[in-house]
C-alpha cells in the first residue's frame, strides 16, 4: 500500500517535471525565434548603416562641389538654393542615421539579453532532463523491489505453508 503511494507520487512528479520540461523546450523555441528575429533587424540595420554611412560620403563630397562652385559661380543663387536643399536633406539623412544607430544599439543590447535568457533556459532544461533521468532510475528500482518483495511474500506464504502441513 504504502509502496504503491510511492509510486504514485512518483510518477506526478515525473509528470510535473516532464511537464515542467516541455515547457521550457517551448520557451527555448520562443526565444530561438525572437533571437532569429533580432539578428534579422540587426543585418537590416547594419545595411542601412552602410547605406546611411555611402550616402553622408556622398553628401560630403557634394557639400565640397557646391562650394567649389558657388566659388566660380558668380549670380549663382538658384544653385545656391538647391545645394541648400540637398543640405536640408543631408541633415535628414544624418538624423536618420543618429536613429538608426541608436536603434541598432538597442536591438544589440535586446539581442544580448535574449541570448543569455535562453542560455538560462538550456541549463534549466538540462537541469530538468538529469531529474527526469533520476526519476526514472528511481522508479525502475522501486519497481524492482516490489517484485523482490513480492517474491520473498510467496516464500514466506510457501514456507509457512509447509510449516503448517
């Protein structure tokens, strides 16, 4: 009776732990996709970065030309106007790389956080997978005992049996 309480509470600890164990391979999962999902913001940042960093090069050698033509140019105000015009949207860009790099930062820092959550969450998972192992090795025991126990029953029964006779 009080072996069969046992293995009873045995196999809802198993079942808690086994539960306990599929939801932290979900969680894993979880984060395996949100990680993937980072990693993917941060090339597309990075490639924006480098797609920023081109275009300010590009302004900067603009900014030079204008300069060197406004210096040969003389009543050249409508050129004025449109190299003022590509500044305003130079300054533009440049606000947009300052964002796009403070994002890109952001999501490094979202990406580090993430990889040592799931970090925790494998050695949680394994932890779990060494007491279900355990738990097993304690029932197949206990298993093993009762058939010991039942046996040496039927041997006392037997030899009481014959005693009597």
């Amino acid at each position: 009776m009080a072996e069969d309480i046992e293995l009873k509470k045995l196999f809802s600890q198993t079942t808690s732990l086994q539960l306990q164990l599929e939801e932290a391979n979900m969680l894993i999962s979880i984060k395996d996709e949100e990680l993937a999902l980072l990693r993917q913001q941060q090339t597309k940042l990075a490639e924006l970065k480098s797609q920023l960093d081109t275009k300010y090069a590009e302004l900067q050698s603009l900014q030079y030309q204008v300069e060197l033509e406004q210096n040969r140019a003389e009543g050249g105000l409508v050129r004025e106007k449109d190299m003022e015009a590509e500044l305003v949207d130079s300054l533009g860009i440049f606000s947009k790389y300052a964002e796009l790099t403070q994002q890109l930062t952001h999501t490094q820092i979202q990406l580090e956080d993430a990889q040592a959550e799931i970090e925790l969450l494998k050695n949680r998972n394994r932890q779990l997978e060494i007491f279900v192992v355990r738990i097993g090795n304690l029932e197949s025991s206990l298993a093993e005992a009762l058939i010991q126990n039942n046996l040496l029953q039927k041997k006392i029964e037997e030899n009481e049996a014959a005693a009597d006779v």
